[in-house]
C-alpha cells in the first residue's frame, strides 16, 4: 500500500473507530465533539499498532481521541511561538534557529500535539510563501540552522520539499537544515516506499551540511519492522536521526517503559536527543501530563537502566523563557538550567525553584526571580 492511499484511507470519524475499539454510545457523542473541535487521522498502519482490547492501550492513548480533551486547563501556546513569529509561518526564538511551519497537516494528528491550535484545523500561522521564509534566512546570519516542521512536513509532496532544499541550499551560513516528522513512526511506508524523497535527501544531505531529521518515538511498541526500515533507508542516505520523546502519562511513564524504548532507539540508530516534560496545552494538560516530582524520578529511574549511548537525552521543558533542563531536586527544591534562551543573557543559567506535588509546569512568574538565579554556567 503506497503512502497515499494509507493517507486516503486513514479513519477520521469517531464511527470508523468504534468498529475497531469498544466505545459506548454515551462516549460516541461526546468524542464526536473533540473531534469536531480537534480532527482525528489514524493511518491504517498506525491502527494496526493498536490493541483493540485494551481500553488503555498506550499506542491508543496518542492516537484516538479521549472524553479527557474536553478539559479546558492549560493554554494553546505554551512556549510564547505567536511572540516569536516574524511572518506568518516563520519564528525565531533563539538567536541560530529559525522554525518554519511548512503545513498544518499529519500523517496522523496526535492526541498530545503541542500545536493543537493550528494542526488539522484552516488558521493564519502557516508559511504562505517559502521565498520569503528563505530570504528571511539569507538577511539573518546568525540563523545557522533551519527546522522544517508543521503539522509535518513529510506529508507534503516531494517535489515542494525539493524546492524548499533548493532555496534554502545556497544560503552560505546555514550548517544544517532539520525536518520535524513524525512520519518515520506514524506512517513509514512515506519514507520506504518513495524512492524519490530518498534520493532527495541524500542530495542534500552533504559532508558540509548534513540534513537531520527529527522524530518522536514515545512507546518501544512503535519500534516495528516498517519504522526501523524507514530510519535506516534515512541513515543510509546520509541523514541523522534524532528523538524527541515526551513523557505522557499511560504511554511511557514507567521507568522500564522509558528505558526500553531509548535503549531500543539507540540499538536502530536513532540518537535519544530530548525527553520533554509535556506542555501544559489545552485539552492535553489534564489528559497527559505527569507532575513534575513523579517526571523526574521516572526520568532519573530509567537513566539507571540505560547504556552510555542511550542516555544522551536532556529532560526538558519547552518553556515561553526558551529551553529549561530540569537538572536535578533535593526533597521540595528542584534544579534548573537554561539550556538554550530567548534572552540570550540567561543561556547557561542555573536556577532553583520549590516544586508543589501536584505541579507539572514553571509558570512565567516563578521562573523569572533574579533573586534565586546562579551564574552562567563554565
């Protein structure tokens, strides 16, 4: 089966699910409702992936919609990306870095998606010509890298991912470029089965400037025979391949669980690059996000199980400030650094904050107290 047609053929409506999974008629409206709100695609082989006995099924968990969406706490942008935008479909937050938002469409639209404002869904923060992205680029020397992501990128046609290589190619002072995808885990037959995206990509994969792709395997059971084809077809064309896991409360949140699967990533290839503590977003705060004690004894747990390579990975928080390492905590006082910053000034910095047992998130307010902050790291 081509990409396409899994595409074409991936279920969209809460009836098509109930004809795979048990869901009473009472939960049939309310889900009918999140999705009227937050679209569902599951790509065939996605589905296959889930047991369709298991009402907990992590691998369901990320796929299909929960009556727990209909929780309103959080926000739809936790990490400031409106006050970053400098067109539309283009931020920059940190000073070496520019993000494009390439498209608001998946392959499959997870459940804990951190941008569920825009994906799946007619908005105004997408790229509307990637000419002017580019020049963008081209005026910002300090921008050496760009990361390509959406929605995700890989459901576009080839053809318009060749023209974004071919533009962003001759920028003198870009070292890398990035795709964000999910593709290699949700739909791999896009990866395996077009030999022209291949080709593509190892064109432009160079000794000089090599092409990443960054992925999000979040649960060992996703490591299959079609997605370990998918990454080593991109590493054998000169591509590296990164991981972001998020931790999520009922799909990785056992130490073994979380160590399995980067000991599993590390054994294919793929660098354990980021663990993110999960966002609080709307309609995902309440469903998947683990508080922040319980999220770093789990972290710290599965670290004791994981080999040199496989516990690369920073454990993270993607937050409105920039990037924050959550490093370490002794009883109530948790340990903090900046791992990359908004304000360059505060890249490096190590700060403390008292964590309640409930909380799952910094707010803007105990982030910022000059007062309890340390110097720039050596």
């Amino acid at each position: 089966m081509t990409w396409e047609i899994q595409l074409k053929e991936s279920i969209r409506t809460i009836q098509e699910v109930s004809s795979v999974v048990n869901i009473s008629s009472k939960e049939i409206k309310r889900l009918a409702h999140v999705v009227e709100r937050h679209p569902m695609r599951v790509p065939p082989y996605y589905l296959s992936l889930i047991d369709p006995d298991d009402p907990n099924d992590p691998v369901r968990a990320m796929a299909l919609p929960s009556v727990d969406e209909l929780n309103l706490m959080g926000s739809y942008d936790t990490s400031g990306e409106k006050d970053n935008t400098k067109m539309p479909g283009l931020q920059h937050k940190y000073p070496q870095t520019a993000l494009i938002l390439s498209t608001n469409r998946c392959a499959m639209y997870c459940r804990h998606c951190f941008r569920k404002r825009l994906v799946g869904l007619p908005n105004h923060e997408l790229l509307q010509r990637f000419d002017d992205a580019a020049a963008y680029v081209r005026q910002h020397r300090e921008v050496n890298n760009v990361l390509i992501t959406g929605g995700d990128p890989f459901v576009l046609d080839t053809s318009i991912i060749a023209r974004f290589l071919e533009m962003l190619s001759d920028i003198p002072h870009l070292s890398l470029i990035r795709f964000g995808t999910r593709t290699p885990v949700t739909l791999p037959h896009r990866i395996t089965h077009d030999p022209d995206l291949i080709r593509l990509l190892k064109k432009h994969s160079l000794p000089q400037r090599r092409i990443y792709v960054v992925t999000q395997f979040n649960h060992p059971r996703e490591i299959t025979e079609e997605s370990v084809a998918a990454v080593d077809c991109l590493i054998r064309a000169g591509i590296v391949v990164n991981n972001q896991t998020v931790l999520l409360k009922g799909v990785n949140d056992e130490p073994a669980i979380l160590a399995e699967l980067q000991n599993n990533l590390a054994g294919i290839g793929v660098n354990p690059y980021y663990v993110f503590q999960c966002r609080p977003v709307k309609r995902v705060q309440h469903h998947f996000q683990v508080p922040l004690h319980r999220a770093f004894d789990i972290v710290e747990a599965a670290r004791g199980m994981l080999n040199g390579h496989s516990k690369r990975f920073r454990f993270i928080m993607s937050h409105r400030k920039g990037k924050i390492e959550i490093v370490g905590k002794k009883r109530d006082e948790f340990f903090f650094k900046f791992h990359q910053a908004r304000n360059p000034a505060d890249t490096g910095r190590f700060f403390s904050r008292h964590i309640n047992p409930g909380q799952g998130w910094l707010t803007d307010t105990e982030e910022i107290d000059p007062g309890r902050m340390y110097g720039a790291a050596s």
